[in-house]
C-alpha cells in the first residue's frame, strides 16, 4: 500500500518534542533539534513518524522524544 505517502497531509496526531540525538548508528542531528517540537504523523509500538527539519515525513525510534 502507499498509505505512507499521504502521511505528511494527514491530519497530526499529537506532538512531541525532540529531548536528544544521540544516535549509535545514524546521524539524526541533522534533521532533528533538541527542544524542538514536532507533529506526529503516525507512531507504531517502536517508531514515530513526524515532520522533521527536511520538511519531510521521517520514523525515528521513540527515545528520541517526549
């Protein structure tokens, strides 16, 4: 299905702000900033799905907000 791709125009779910970016395996500190807020899009049990600095909609593991 490409449900994903209406992501960014689907209404937010609830909204997050980011508390670090310290990632083991990937570099998330350049589409995410700590004591940002950001809309949520989707969220599963592990990721959420937002609206990051790039402007588009990204999964980032949970422990990356609050």
């Amino acid at each position: 299905m490409t449900i994903h791709l209406n992501w960014k125009n689907a209404p937010t779910i609830k909204k997050v702000t980011c508390t670090n970016t310290d990632a083991k395996k990937f570099l998330v500190s350049n589409v995410l900033t700590v004591g940002k807020e950001y809309e949520v899009k989707n969220e599963t049990e592990e990721f959420i799905f937002i609206v990051d600095n790039s402007g588009h909609v990204g999964g980032f593991y949970k422990s990356y907000f609050a």
